[in-house]
C-alpha cells in the first residue's frame, strides 16, 4: 500500500511565542513556490492548505519564519 508524501510545515509568528504547525499533501517545492510568490508580490496574507482541507491565512507581516519539512515518507515499525 502506498501513502501519500506528507510535508511538516512549521510558521513562526512575529511576537508570539506559539508556533503553527501542520501537514500538508503539497511538495516542498509548492509550498516553497506559495510562500516566494506572495512575499514577491507583497501580499498582505499567505494561503496554505493541510492535508484535512483546512486553510490557514497568514499575514505576511506576522511572518517570523516558515520551516519546511522534508517530503520523505515516515517509516513504520522497527529496524533490525
């Protein structure tokens, strides 16, 4: 059986102290792609969606810093 890629997306919020954390289906190169184009156009706010379909907005003025994780798949049991 074949599971989709999940990327971990971490936001840090500027003069905040909690962190947005998720998963997301998209690549890292997508989410990459969203986050350059809405800082490149000066967007007031940055769109990104999870895996679930839930849509998280973004001011971009609030932007601390966007981690995003590797879009390697998670393994599952144990090693010998």
């Amino acid at each position: 059986m074949s599971y989709p890629e999940r990327v971990d997306i971490r936001i840090g919020i500027a003069n905040s102290p909690r962190e947005i954390n998720f998963e997301t289906a998209q690549t890292a190169g997508e989410v990459e792609q969203t986050v350059i184009a809405a800082l490149d156009a000066k967007s007031s706010c940055i769109s990104l969606t999870d895996d679930k379909g839930k849509v998280y907005l973004v001011p971009t003025v609030s932007l601390a810093y966007i981690e995003i994780g590797s879009d390697v798949s998670r393994r599952v049991g144990f090693v010998s």
